[in-house]
C-alpha cells in the first residue's frame, strides 16, 4: 500500500506497456504499436477500395468477372423465368445481389451496407478486409482496455481514488463501450457470413424479388457454415451468383 500511496498526484501511474519500456522489454509495446499500424491501414484501405461498384451492363461484364462462355452456358435457363432488374437511378442492369447506394450514387455487388465510419459501402470486394478490420480493432481496443486496466492504483477513499484514476476511468469506460460495439458488429458479421447472407438480405428479404418467395429459414446461397466461411474468406474470384441461385442438385461453383 505504501509503495501505491506514493504516487505522484497529478501523474498518471505506470501501465504495463511503459513498465516494459521502461525495463527493456520492448517486444509487447512494438507489437500493439504495430497492431494499431495495421488497424489505420486497414481503416484507409477499405475506405479508399472500390467495394464492387457495377459500372456497366451484366453482359458487358463478362470479361471483367471471368465469365467465360461455357460458364454462361452452365446456368440454366430458367434464369429467364427471372426478370432482370435494371436500377432507376443509373439505369444499368443490376447483377443478382446488387443494389444501388444513394450515398456512393452506385449500384454495388454482392451489397451488405453503406458504413458511414469508413465512409464507404461495404460489397464484393471489400467486405472480407472490413470483417478483417473489425477483428483487428477489436483486438486493440480490448488490449487498450488491458492497458488501462492495469494502471488503475488504490487509495484509502473513492475522493482520492477518482482523483487518482479519473482519466484513465473516463478512458476506459469509453474504450469499453468502443469493444462491445465492435464485438456485437464482428460477432454479426461473421453469422451472417457463416450464413451467406447479407446485411441488406438479412434486413430487407420481404422486399428483395429474388429472396421474397423463399421461407424464413430458406436461403438459395446458403452452402453450409464451414464452405460459406471458406469461400467467404478464402475465395478470389468473383461468383455468378445467377449460377448458384438456379443450381438444380448439382454443385453451387
């Protein structure tokens, strides 16, 4: 008690990360250094990344996604028996799973949502790196909240205890509500994910023309939890959605 009582007032008490710098042992604050590098250029990277806008019609497309003839060939045809949407504000014809931002003034692909913290939608191209982003701010705000945790000192009041600890709590109280929010944001991301399904068809199924028909537990893309994950994180290449949609008992890909 002693040794806490002594203090300085009005300095903030050593956390851990500078009791390490402090002794040398350096390996744990270059890494939350790092980790906090890697979350801004994660931050930067899905904020400046095109997410998957449809700058021209589906047919025109084809190149562009790697969609060769005999792919075409292979989705049935009862794709007919579908209408194809074209979108009423930039009047192009919309692939399945897309839908038109208002904020980014495109239609967007395999469109989950508009995040307004990245200030950028969130679709084909960039959703995995924002799930990616979210895994690694959460880490850094659970360790920050480690952080401030460990320079949290006793006193003999709660006057002189607030007095002492007041900024690190306001601090760390903030921190705190940051990590829930971030982990209830990861957390459903990656159900929907596991699901294959998106924010936008989670919310809006009633009113999607391609998902409206289906039951309420009934999802065409859905190809299990483990392959929807693996595909989700581990494919490259764009999918005809169109393709697996209209999949009559054989393989989805």
């Amino acid at each position: 008690m002693s040794s806490v009582l002594s203090v300085p007032s009005g300095h903030l008490p050593l956390q851990d990360l500078r009791k390490q710098e402090e002794t040398g042992e350096l390996i744990q604050p270059v890494l939350f250094v790092l980790l906090v590098l890697v979350s801004v250029l994660l931050y930067f990277a899905i904020s400046l990344m095109d997410p998957g806008f449809v700058l021209s019609d589906c047919s025109d497309l084809q190149f562009t996604l790697g969609v060769t003839e005999e792919t075409q060939d292979m989705i049935p045809p009862t794709t007919k028996s579908l209408r194809q949407r074209r979108c009423g504000h930039c009047l192009l014809q919309q692939p399945m799973r897309s839908k038109h931002c208002q904020t980014c003034h495109h239609c967007v692909r395999r469109y989950d949502h508009h995040c307004p913290w990245i200030e950028n939608c969130v679709g084909e191209r960039n959703h995995r790196w924002f799930v990616l982003y979210l895994a690694v701010q959460l880490l850094v705000l659970l360790w920050g909240l480690h952080v401030a945790w460990s320079g949290f000192t006793t006193a003999p009041t709660w006057q002189l205890w607030l007095r002492r600890n007041g900024v690190l709590l306001g601090a760390a109280a903030v921190v705190a509500v940051l990590s829930l929010t971030v982990l209830l944001l990861l957390g459903s991301h990656l159900y929907l994910v596991s699901l294959n399904t998106t924010t936008w068809e989670f919310m809006s199924r009633h009113r999607i023309s391609y998902l409206k028909h289906c039951g309420a537990d009934e999802n065409p893309f859905d190809r299990g939890a483990l392959r929807n994950l693996w595909g989700f994180f581990c494919g490259w290449g764009s999918v005809v959605w169109e393709q697996v949609y209209f999949r009559e008992g054989s393989d989805p890909i």
